[in-house]
C-alpha cells in the first residue's frame, strides 16, 4: 500500500542525509556526534558560516525530522509535552543556574549524583529526575545508573557561552504565563501600544519594555546580554553573504546598535569600513566597553565608535558619506514607529546612501516576489534543491527558534513579525525603496533600500 506521506518523508529524510554527507566531506567536516565525547564540531561554531551545501541539507533534514514526528506520534503524547514543557525550561535553569554544568564539564566521562550532592548541596534524588529530564531533552547522558556526562551541545550552556546568555534573563516564565491573561485584557485584547503587553501585566507596571528595563541594571545586562547572542548567532551569515566591501566608501551608522557586536564584528572582518554605533544614553557605555575589549587592537582608532541617538530625533549624520543599518531594531515597533524611524534615516540618507534592515522576513517569498532594482548576483537561494519537501514545510518545521523569539517579542513589545509585503509597506510609507533582498545562512535577510529621490515620488 502507498503510504503517501510517509513515502514522502521518508524519501526527503534519505535525500537530505545523503546531501548533509556529501557536502560535509565535500568541506572536509568531521562526522558528527552527539553521544561519544563533548568536542565542539565546527558546525557548532558561531564564528563561522555553516557551509552553503550543509546548511541547506541539514535544515531540510530537521525538517523532515519534525514532520516525521508530527506524523508518528500520539496526539496524547503532544498532549503531554506542551503540558509539561516548562521543566525543558526550569530543568535547564537547575542545570546552569546550580552550577551542574560547569562541574560536569570538568568529569568528560560522566559524574554520579552522589558527588554533585556532596559538591553542590543539592539533593540527589531529586537531581536525579531532573538529570534524566535533561537526558531525555538530549543536553546529557546517563552513562550508567546514576553517572551522567555532558553531550556535544550542553557545552554552549558552559559560563560565558552564548546559550547562557539565552537562558539567564529572569522572569520570562512569567511573562509566558500572562500570555493567555493579556489577548483577553479588557484594555490590552486589542491595543497595539508597547505600553500594553503581557509584560506589562507579568511585571505589574506601566512602563514599556526599555523604560522599565533601564531601571534593573541586573536585568538590564542580562537582557543586553541575551539580545547580544542572538545577534551573533545571525552574524555569520550577515558578513559572509552580503557584499560588506561596496559599503567602504562610507560610514555605515548602526541605529540601535546594542552593545556593537555586529558593529565590531564587521571592523574585524573588513578593516576598510568604518563604523558607528548609535544607541540609547544608558547603552553608550557597555558598547564603548565592548570596542575596547573586542575591537581587533590593530585596527586604526576611531574605527567603531559610540554615540547617544535616539532613533526617533533627526539623524545627524546625514549625505552620501553614510550607509545606515539596523538590526533587530524594527521588529521591537508597531508600524507607525518603525515608519518614523525610517523616515529619519530617509531624511538624512544622501542619493548614494544605502539603508539596510536586518531581520527577519516571516514565510516564503521567492526571489520573483521582490522588485529589484538590480539582481544582485549573490542573493542566495535558500532553496535546499535537493529536498522533496516545500520550503515553506523547511521554513515551519526546520527550527523552532524564529517563530519562538516573534511569540516573545510580541509579549514584551507588542511587534509584529512582518512579512515581504508587510515590510515593503513600511518601508514604501517612510519614502525608501527596495534595491535588493538578500538571503542569509541565518532567519534574517538584509532588505538593502535607497531614499526615494523628490522626482521620483
Ligand atoms: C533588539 S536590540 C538590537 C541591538 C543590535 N542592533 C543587535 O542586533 O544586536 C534593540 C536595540 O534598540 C535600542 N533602542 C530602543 N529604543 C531606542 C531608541 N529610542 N533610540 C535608540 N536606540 C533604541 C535598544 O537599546 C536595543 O539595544
């Protein structure tokens, strides 16, 4: 009997791990292992892009992965999962915030319960639950009764890794559960303020996010923290596919630059450019701080530099001389504010300047989608060509992480994924055009825009 789905899937898993073979030994990858030793693999690198040939065969195999599940197992049993899915969570937290973690790392053969008791002062037998939750997630092993090691990927919740980062911003629990309180608010259900978000209703205040946040400098550079290494996962793929070098001509502005990594990531990468990082009073420190201790010392001073700006003032830097970027900083505003600080940047761009919007761009759009100006000859195609699948079932099923982080920024901010047309609105109404999209080794894109000149409007 034909089982159509299950053919299918089967057949794309086949052709996927076929391709993730060939183009891992094409790159001369070690093979993988998530069981035997806890040696970063390159892949897990987040310095480096993940190969074209890999990164496109791997999203369609955990794709696949996801769907084959979706199609095996009990309703009841999902059921279950989303029932308890917040011990992954709190089960991570014990993990990290305990200490579990960073002693396991010292015992690469595994440690027992009864060491990490006498250690750590925690009780065995309730560690022990919680150590087989975490084995079952796939971030430990048990070796045998009661010994339990690291695996591979437990080594980015390590102290000072970027999967720390993710992990330690307080309360987000809190802001989860009032999720179901704040879409039946009687003032909030349909309000698209920042002021009016299920962060709000968590944390018992009026305050909208970065004024609350400027507050608690504990939460504050946790949360700068975690922004950080969400960033500098996308990195990567942000300097290897986008042609960083025609925008040496110029300074390129980071508005809303955080703390600068990209920033000073792009002044490691290509010495020729010249940056400046834009941001909120209280954030000028912690990126001057940044460029000190992570500006390559050979660069030339004044390289990447700090400045207070608010993204809602006129800019100004203005004329040709400027290339204005953003990252992560649109997705935080409803509409009308992200219209108004596009316009700024419009008002101030010279007819050469180029404004780049990083993020990510929600569904499927093909490249025909877009009108651009000129094709640019690297906008790469994500399309992984070997996969039977489509890749709008690659897009939902490969990574759950893009739709999780809009769910979250929609509870605290209140933004709104977007998708192609939605941001060619946004970005129409602030008088700017799309020269080009560019794809990434990421889940966010580079929407590469220009100032409409008075005669053309
Ligand atoms: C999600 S973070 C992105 C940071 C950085 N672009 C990156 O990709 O790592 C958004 C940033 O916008 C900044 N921001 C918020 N409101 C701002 C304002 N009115 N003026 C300037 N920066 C602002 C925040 O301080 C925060 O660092």
């Amino acid at each position: 009997m034909s089982h159509l789905e299950l053919d299918n899937l089967q057949a794309s898993i086949n052709n996927a791990l076929n391709s993730l073979r060939v183009a891992m030994d094409g790159s001369r990858l070690p093979p993988l292992s998530s069981q035997y030793g806890t040696d970063i693999h390159p892949l897990d690198s987040m310095d480096q892009p993940t190969p074209v040939g890999v990164y496109q065969a791997r999203r369609a195999a955990l794709a696949c992965v996801v769907e084959l599940k979706n199609l095996l197992q009990h309703p009841f049993e999902k059921a279950a999962e989303s029932a308890f899915a917040m011990y992954d969570f709190a089960s991570v937290q014990v993990f990290t915030e305990h200490g579990i973690v960073d002693r396991m790392a010292k015992e690469p053969s595994g440690i027992s319960v009864k060491t990490l008791q006498a250690e750590l002062d925690l009780d065995s037998h309730k560690l022990t639950t919680v150590l087989r939750h975490l084995s079952v997630c796939g971030w430990i092993r048990e070796t045998q009764g009661g010994i339990f090691a690291l695996n591979r990927s437990s080594r980015i919740l390590l102290q000072g890794q970027r999967g720390r980062a993710l992990i330690t911003v307080p309360n987000n629990i809190r802001v989860a559960e009032a999720l179901p309180r704040w879409l039946v608010h009687p003032e909030f259900r349909f309000s698209k303020s920042p002021d009016h978000t299920a962060f709000q209703l968590a944390n018992n205040t009026t305050k909208p996010f970065f004024e609350w946040v400027k507050d608690d400098r504990n939460y504050l550079s946790r949360f700068s923290a975690c922004v950080e290494a969400l960033g500098e996962y996308v990195t990567p793929g942000i300097l290897s596919d986008y042609p960083w070098q025609t925008c040496s001509e110029s300074t390129i502005v980071d508005c809303g630059g955080g703390k600068g990594s990209l920033a000073i990531a792009l002044a490691n990468r290509f010495p020729a450019l010249r940056l400046v990082i834009q941001e909120r009073g209280e954030m000028v420190g912690p990126a001057e701080a940044n460029i000190k201790t992570r500006l390559d010392p050979n660069s030339v001073h004044g390289t990447v530099v700090a400045e207070a700006h608010d993204l809602f003032s006129a800019q100004p830097r203005t004329g040709d001389n400027y290339t204005f970027m953003l990252r992560h900083v649109l997705h935080n505003w409803p509409e009308a504010q992200a219209v108004n600080i596009l316009e700024k940047l419009a008002a101030a761009a010279g007819p050469k300047s180029k404004i780049l919007i990083i993020e990510r761009i929600s569904g499927h759009y093909p490249d025909t989608h877009v009108e651009l100006e000129h094709r640019p000859a690297n906008t790469m195609n994500n399309t992984a060509s070997t996969s039977l699948i489509t890749e709008q079932t690659i897009l939902n099923s490969s990574s759950r992480m893009p739709q999780a982080l809009a769910l979250h920024l929609l509870c605290i901010l209140n933004c709104h994924e977007r998708t192609m047309d939605q941001w060619r609105t946004i970005i129409s109404r602030a008088g700017l055009v799309i020269t080009g999209v560019y794809k990434l080794r990421a889940y966010v894109s580079i929407m590469e825009c220009r100032a409409i000149r008075t005669d053309e409007s």
